[in-house]
C-alpha cells in the first residue's frame, strides 16, 4: 500500500501553479541543463524545483509555455537516451568495431545532435569493395573503345540511340566509388577531345 504523501509546508497558502521565479528557474534549467521534466518534478532527485501537481496545474494555466516546456523536454530526453546508449558508451574509445580510436582527427561529429563515427571507417565505406582487376580492365579497354559514362553504367549508346542493357559493365554507383579509375576514365576522355579537336583544326587548315 502507497503511503500517505505529506504536503511541503512551503506550498500551503500559495497560489495554484507555479510562481514566476521557478517559471524561470524551470526554463533556465531545462535550457542550459539539458534537464527533464521528471529532472525538475521528482522530490527524490538533486534537480528538484516544484511538485509535479503543480507542474501540472501550471500548464493548465498557461498552455503556450506548457506546448515550449513539452518541446525542450522532447529535445532533452532524446539528447540523454542518446548519450547514455549502449552504442555510445561502447564508442567513446575506440569505433562500433574496436578497430580505431575516436579521438583526434579520427572523430567526425556531423550534426547538431552530436552524432559521433570514425572517420576511418566512413572512408572505407564511401570508398566500397575494391573492383575486381578484370572488371577494372573490361571498363578501360571499352572507355578506349568509346563508350561513354552512359554507355558503361546505363546501356545508352555512345552515338545516341535506345538503351541496350548488354551493354552496361558497372553501375554508376560502384564506378563513382572507384574515384582512382573514374579519374583516369575522366582523362581519357579529355585527351581524347583534345585529339579529335587538334585534327580537326589540321584538317580546317589542309582546306585553307
């Protein structure tokens, strides 16, 4: 059976809600604290400031400052499940894979709620599987042929016409991946635009 819940003698003759100084005193923690609700309305917690009766009472009162306090306290116990996750606690030393120390350079944090990854592994990641050495040498020779990005990664012929899947090699997003041959497929075809543009002024000047 609950006990019976003594009254704090310091609320008797007060007002119903809460007195503009623990208004104040309730969003500044909240703000600058990261403090909960429950934070500022459990009597067994350090952070108590005011009765959850009252609490209550108060946003009854006042509904615009209850719908700001709702918002805070959404943002401040997403903040604290977060930092207190088990995910977390296992990568404030080293990666999710035990592999590298999330300090330094090696900690990327890449957004406002602080989410935290190795910047090792996100390098990896981007960078995908190595491609195999035949398919890399399949997409040079048909990139000396002529085909083109299109061609090799969608079946659009290089001179333009229907798609024809039996020629695609790769898809965009594994060739993307492999930036070291994506550059020099890129090359290739910049000397080969260079050349075809320096015979044609050969042949404009032959003419002449």
């Amino acid at each position: 059976m609950t006990p019976h819940r003594t009254n704090d003698p310091k609320w008797r003759n007060m007002a119903p809600g809460m007195p503009p100084r623990l208004v104040m005193l309730f969003e500044r923690r909240m703000k600058t604290k990261g403090e909960t609700i429950k934070d500022l309305t459990e009597p067994s917690r350090e952070t108590y400031v005011v009765p959850m009766s009252r609490f209550r009472v108060h946003c009854g009162l006042q509904p615009a400052w209850a719908k700001q306090v709702a918002m805070l306290n959404k943002v401040n116990v997403s903040r604290k499940k977060r930092e207190n996750s088990g995910m977390r606690r296992r990568t404030q030393e080293f990666c999710y894979k035990g592999l590298h120390r999330m300090t330094g350079d090696n900690l990327i944090i890449i957004n406002a709620i602080g989410h935290r990854r190795c910047k090792i592994c996100a390098d990896a990641a981007s960078a995908g599987r190595p491609m195999p050495p035949e398919k890399v040498e399949e997409i040079r020779a048909a990139a000396v042929a002529g085909a083109t990005f299109q061609q090799m990664c969608n079946g659009i012929p290089a001179g333009g016409g229907r798609r024809d899947r039996s020629l695609i090699i790769t898809t965009s997003k594994k060739l993307q991946r492999q930036r070291k041959l994506a550059l020099q497929l890129l090359c290739l075809r910049a000397s080969e635009s260079m050349g075809n543009h320096d015979s044609n002024v050969v042949d404009a000047r032959r003419v002449d």
